[in-house]
C-alpha cells in the first residue's frame, strides 16, 4: 500500500507541474503579445520591391559640395551623402536608388497593406545642376508595364539644411516611392517613429504622426527621418545586404545628420 501510495503521490506532482509550466508559458504567451504588439506585427503588409539598373551619364558623375563639410557623390556604382566625420548614407551599390511603385494601400487588423500592380526599378540619371547648398539630378525611372515599355520624371535633390542634407527623391505618376538604401550596421529605431532597437531582418511602419526627423540611426552614427510625415511609411529590412524605405507617395524625403563624436 505504501509503494502505491508513493507512485500516487508522483504522478500527482507529475501533473500539478505539467498544469504549472502550462499556466506560466500561457502567462508568458500573454504578457508578450501585450507587452509587444507592434513587435509581433511588423512584417505584415510590406511588399518587397528590388531595385534594377542604375545608369549616370559621364557628365552627371563626381562630388557635389553642399557647404559646411556635407557632399554628395554619383558615380555609375550609385549615390553617397557624407559629412565632414564620414559617410551618412549610401544606396545600393550597383542598383537603382529609388523604384516606382503602381498600386494602392488597404488597412487589415489595424496596419497598411501594400497592393503592387507594377514597380518601375530601372534609373537612368541625365545630367546634374548644382547650385549653392544644393545639388538636383535629373533622369528617369522606366521598364515594362502590362508588356509595355513605361518611364516617369525623376529628380533627385539634396539640400544643405541647418541641420545636414534633406533629400528629394520626386517621381511623376508614382503611387510610392521606394528608396534603396545600403546596409547600415546596428541599424536602431528612435521613437516615436520606430521602437528603440535593432530593427534587422524585419519590417516596419512608421508611426504616422511623427514628423521626417529623428526616425533611425546607425553605428555610422547617423541619424535618419523619413517623410512626408503625413504619408504611409515603411521601412524593410527583410532583403540582404539593404534598407529600403518605403512611402506612399510621388515622393520620398529623407533628412541627413551626423552625430557629433563625444568629447
């Protein structure tokens, strides 16, 4: 009797754990998908978009001076901003800096959704006109729609601001613009953009009432915003080796400054 009870007494313990691990993992479960919502529904309605082919005539290539230490450079390989501490930004090497999208956004379970009918990924840039403080490159994004050959006005403007370098990228007949940008290492959210963490291998909305500053930053030590503020806007750090900023309008606006180096 004794030996039975023991074995009892075992399983008895044996279940009352299992009920234990099963309410703390459901408590856990809960506590996560309470604590971070946005977390959990980041990747949801971001179509991927790749960039095509980036063509810059001869007499559009080589460093523009904005002032105050801030350049911007074109060459065939694409487009650099830099500050007098280092680079801010690139795009990506050897591909289109921006592409066109045609379609429309829907809303499901309280985010946007990306519905793309066609994207115009090829860049072609004709000529350059620089100004004090300023630097506007001129081209256009094209490919095929519904088998078709189709382009659309590009300009490409960076500003010297008070702040560092705003930039225009403005394509005629877009429903978004997508800007792609190279792999920026520790790539962190600043809120109340974006969470206050790595955002790697992720995709992201922004918070819509916030304005174009202060909405990611880098170890490039580089801080980025993104407009228009009043615009759909996302980030999509899901394809390998690039940032792509995705916004819903005919043009993209991103505002460039460097972190001053401590002491």
């Amino acid at each position: 009797m004794r030996l039975w009870g023991v074995r009892g007494g075992r399983r008895d313990v044996s279940r009352s754990m299992v009920a234990l691990v099963v309410s703390v993992t459901a408590a856990l479960v809960l506590g996560i998908a309470t604590w971070l919502p946005g977390v959990l529904r980041t990747d949801i309605g971001l179509v991927p978009v790749e960039p095509g082919l980036l063509t810059v005539d001869p007499d559009a290539r080589g460093i523009a001076t904005l002032g105050r230490g801030y350049t911007v450079a074109a060459y065939q390989s694409g487009f650099r901003v830099s500050a007098a501490s280092g680079p801010l930004i690139d795009t990506i090497t050897r591909g289109s800096p921006v592409s066109a999208v045609l379609g429309d956004l829907d809303r499901r379970d309280g985010h946007p959704i990306e519905h793309v009918d066609a994207t115009l990924d090829h860049v072609r840039i004709d000529e350059v006109r620089i100004e004090p403080g300023r630097a506007a490159y001129l081209g256009e994004v094209y490919d095929e729609s519904d088998g078709a050959p189709r382009t659309m006005p590009l300009r490409l403007v960076f500003l010297l601001t008070t702040s560092g370098v705003h930039v225009t990228a403005h394509v005629q007949g877009a429903d978004a613009v997508v800007v792609h940008l190279d792999a920026m290492p520790a790539t962190t959210g600043l809120p109340p953009a974006l969470p206050s963490m790595n955002l790697r291998k992720r995709g992201w909305w922004f918070v819509r009432t916030t304005g174009e500053q202060q909405a990611l930053t880098s170890a490039r030590r580089s801080v980025i915003g993104v407009g228009p503020a009043s615009q759909t806007r996302g980030l999509d750090l899901r394809p390998d080796g690039r940032l792509d900023v995705h916004v819903w309008s005919n043009r993209a606006t991103l505002n460039l400054s460097g972190v001053p180096r401590p002491g």
